[in-house]
C-alpha cells in the first residue's frame, strides 16, 4: 500500500467518521483513503470554512476534528480558522500536503506558520515512519487538547508504506490532583465563605466536569456560574446563574460582584469573563483550578492556585468535606436569592426600551420573539461583532453541547461555517447560525455547503448595514462611521440565489414564516434578513470593548 492510503485507513481505524476540506492536487489521494474507509467527507467552498467546520464539530461532538488541505495556499486561506481552533485548545488534526522543494510555487515553511499561530508542528518523515508520526500527531491532538498541523510531503505520499506494523496511539493520561495541604486550604475558604461563586470554563465543560462541580457546589452552598464558552452547562442546576462577564445579566452580575469567594475551574478568569476585573469585590478571595500551571494567576492575582483537573480537584475538596464532617453551610443559597434567580435572571426578563422603528426591529424584542418559536433541542453558533450578545443571551440553548462560541480570536466572518461544523456533529438537533451582516458576507461562500448538504439550518443575519463595533466605539470620539457603514443589500434574496429560504423582517408580525417553516420538517435552509435597529453599541460591547 501507499502511504497516503495507510494514513488515511490508520486514522478511520483510530474513529475519525468525519472530514472537512477542500481537495487539491496535493490532498486528493489522502481524502480520497479517508473516505475510501468509510469516513465522511464535507466539501467546504473555502479552506478557512473547512477549518472552522472541523473546529465546530470538535466543540459540539467531543471527537477530533480533522481537516485536509492543500499545500500552501490551501494552507494559508485556512490560517484565521486555525489561528482560532488553536487558541481554545480544540482537539484538531490539520493533515496538509507539503511542498518541500524550494523551487515550487506552493512551497512555504508550513511548519513555521502552524508554531507562530500557537499550534503544534509535526511530519510525516519517511514512508518507513509514517503511522508512527501519525499516531504521534492524532495522540497530540487528542491527548493534549492541541491543533496539530500534519505536514505530509507530496513525495512521501506516493511512496510504498514500508513500516513494521500497525502503531498504537498512547492512551490519555489521567488529569494531576492538587496535594492535600491545597485541597486542605481550598477547603477551608470554601466552608468560611457567606457568598461563594464557581466559575466553569473550558475546562469543566463536560458531564463529569459538572457533576464534580454540582456536587461540591452543594456542600459549601455555591452558585454556579460559567464562562461563555461553557454556557448551558448548568441548565438544570436551581442555583445556576448562567454567563459570568460581559454577557452577564443585572442579576448575575449582581450575584457575582457581591461574592466573597470567587473559584475559577478550568477558567482563565480573563477580561471578558470578568469584566476587567470589575465583577470581582476587591475583598473577595480568588481560587484558579488549571491543568496549566502557567494559566493560574496569568490574568490576576489569585489568593490560592490548585494545579489540577476540574474534576480531580472538585472530587477531592468534596471528599474532604465528607470526611470533616461538617454540616452544609447555606452560603448563597438562600430562599431570596432563589426567588430573584426565578423572576430576574435571564436577559428577557428584564425590561428595555423597544427601539423598533417603521422598518426597523429591536434586536433585543426580535430575539426575544425568536426564542419563542424555535423549538428547545437547538445547537446555536454565533459569530462575532457588535450583535453578538444578541444572539448569545436572548436565544435560549439546551445544554453545553448547544452552543458553540468561537471568539478565542475574536475574527468576524466564522459564524457560518461554525454552524455547518456544529450541525453535523449534533444532528437531531435545529442548528442555528446567528451573524451579522459583515461576518455573513465574509462567510457567504459556505451557504452554498448550506444548501447542498440539505441542512435545516435557520440563519439569522443581524443586519445593522454597519460593522457595528467600529461605529459605536469611534463614532463617540468624533470619527465619522463613513468607512464603515453600507447600504443596505437584500441578503435574502441573495440567500435565495443560494438556494435557501429566505425572509426580510422589519417588525414582530413578519416572524410567522419562521413557525411555518419549523412545522414542514425543513430539508432547506431558512435564512431571515433581520433588519435591526440601532442602541448606540451593545450592553456587552460598551462594557468589555478591548483589543
């Protein structure tokens, strides 16, 4: 056999079911063993949506992405979505064709670009090597919570796989726990705490991550909370309080900024999550839980750092709690605090200015009436810019695995091809993209993918006909917005060129095609040109607007 055909049976074998990509000259034959083993193959329109599909069904399926590229310049258009995958620690393998002549138009050091987005950079080095650095690179990526970019020299490719025998991949290694003197002090500061706040992040998003945290939440009388990208994790927890940070409602960041002990699990504790800084009180104790020594106090200072895993960690304090005997102190869960979690806590709660006009909506009262006629088993993806929170904290999600958040890199344009990722690694599920018009044309080119692969997908464009963060935070110093404002287009009739369903919303009457729509079992996507109002810059946009 070829190497290209041993690669791609190895990495079926290893339970790879589904593959994004645009196929060239460089990646044909590797794709084609792939799916030549029964894996699925998902043809994107552009390398940089292939990338941030596989992101999204890494996120949403708990597998490892993978994505197959072309050298070079296949390459290079998939660096934002790469960039992206790298920084939220998504479990991705980038098998790219190499060039390593010189000489050629393709050529580039490949492996230089993968180090300088924050990614790992491996080879396949010789057909006698080949499964063995496959096995190492898959291993990484699965193991190390890594994207691993795959060099694969054209010339290897095509030569006779010469190996010894099958490899096989390391098994994951289990998550370090903090010694006993820090479960010991963790301990203490939890059962000395009136108001403590768990904060879950990445890290903790997970089945075991939540009962682990649920459990010791409940001896020491925490709430939960979570950052963005954890969202839904504690849906059917009571004493849940939703998003810590810019998406945070008046009364979670109520909640939050009175607490006298803040936990961070698996959460780095960043500018977003916490507001600056702002939501912690300057005599509240702060606790980091992290895998990674180098992110505990990386954004502040903290009073305790506990170098483990979110659930090794949760599990120990649990277990010291039982064995102290102690009784379960009430902390922050008292029958006020449960009764204003029932009347306040979320967004559409609480009440705003509808600033709808004749043939403009109120993105806030739009979203609201949105919710309310999707049906709860969704899986909702968001781009980014000044829409975003929206979308995020309007448009109700039914667990972790509902939503798909990809701003570790804050580029606008991936929400689309987020959306597909997502949608085919949940399929029972209504798969919703929230854009706004900006990244919705950036990413148009995948609403053809959209089409083609018959999803159901509801797209909803905010179209403020603006990149609306930039108006709303320059505009005030006396910049003009001219640069970055447009005339309106008809994006639903574009969508419909793409073979889409599509409607143009103003007002809240003009929503009932939606309702049609979802009762005719949709094998067509529906994409709603929502024609919004502006508020002078989101609620979360003017809080936490960084570079």
């Amino acid at each position: 056999m070829l190497v290209r055909d041993v690669i791609g049976q190895f990495l079926v074998d290893q339970g790879v079911r589904t593959v994004f990509g645009v196929v060239g000259s460089g990646n044909f034959h590797v794709t084609d063993a792939m799916v030549s083993a029964g894996a699925r193959f998902v043809a994107a329109r552009h390398e940089g949506g292939a990338a941030t599909m596989a992101d999204g069904y890494a996120r949403m399926s708990g597998e490892v992405g993978v994505v197959t590229l072309h050298q070079g310049c296949g390459y290079t258009n998939a660096l934002t979505g790469l960039t992206e995958a790298s920084k939220s620690h998504t479990p991705l393998l980038v098998i790219t064709a190499e060039a390593t002549d010189e000489r050629s138009n393709f050529f580039i050091d490949q492996g230089s670009v993968a180090r300088g987005l924050g990614a790992s950079a491996t080879r396949v080095r010789s057909a006698d090597t080949a499964l063995e650095d496959v096995a190492r690179a898959y291993a990484l990526a699965r193991n190390g919570r890594r994207t691993v970019v795959l060099n694969v020299p054209i010339d290897v490719q095509d030569q006779d796989w010469r190996g010894a025998g099958i490899p096989a991949v390391p098994a994951r290694l289990g998550e370090p726990r903090p010694d006993d003197d820090d479960i010991g002090s963790f301990v203490e500061l939890l059962l000395s705490a009136e108001r403590p706040v768990f904060v879950v992040g990445r890290g903790g998003r997970s089945d075991e991550g939540r009962n682990a945290v649920a459990e010791l939440a409940g001896r020491c009388g925490a709430l939960l909370a979570t950052s963005a990208v954890a969202r839904g994790l504690f849906n059917e927890e009571a004493w849940g309080i939703d998003v810590s940070g810019g998406f945070s409602s008046p009364l979670t960041a109520e909640l939050i900024g009175k607490a006298d002990l803040i936990v961070g699990f698996g959460c780095v504790l960043n500018m977003w999550t916490m507001r600056h800084g702002k939501l912690i009180s300057e005599t509240a104790k702060v606790v980091q839980v992290d895998i990674d020594p180098m992110a505990i106090g990386r954004n502040r200072p903290v009073d305790l750092g506990l170098w483990g895993g979110v659930v090794e960690t949760a599990a120990a304090a649990s277990a010291e709690i039982d064995l102290r005997g102690t009784p379960p102190p009430t902390g922050y869960r008292t029958e006020e605090v449960a009764q204003r979690l029932r009347n306040e806590l979320r967004w559409s709660q609480a009440e705003t200015l509808n600033l709808s006009t004749g043939d403009r909506i109120d993105p806030r009262i739009f979203s609201r009436e949105l919710n309310n006629l999707l049906p709860a088993e969704r899986v909702l993806s968001v781009d980014s810019g000044n829409f975003l929170g929206y979308a995020t904290m309007y448009l109700d999600v039914p667990d972790e695995n509902g939503f798909c958040f990809t701003q570790a890199f804050q580029s606008v344009g991936l929400g689309l091809a987020t959306a597909i990722g997502a949608a085919i690694a949940q399929p029972r599920r209504l798969p919703i993209a929230a854009c706004g018009d900006g990244g919705f044309l950036m990413g148009i080119s995948e609403l053809e993918t959209v089409s083609r692969l018959a999803l159901p997908m509801l797209v909803v464009v905010y179209n403020d006909a603006m990149y609306g963060a930039e108006v709303h935070h320059f505009s005030p110093g006396g910049d003009p917005p001219d640069i970055v404002t447009f005339p309106d287009s008809d994006l639903a009739s574009i969508a419909r060129g793409y073979g889409c369903d599509a409607i143009t919303v103003r007002s809240i009457d003009q929503l009932a095609p939606v309702k049609d729509w979802i009762s005719s079992g949709p094998s067509r996507p529906l994409v709603i040109d929502a024609k919004i109002a502006s508020d002078s810059g989101s609620w979360w946009l003017q809080e936490a607007f960084g570079h």
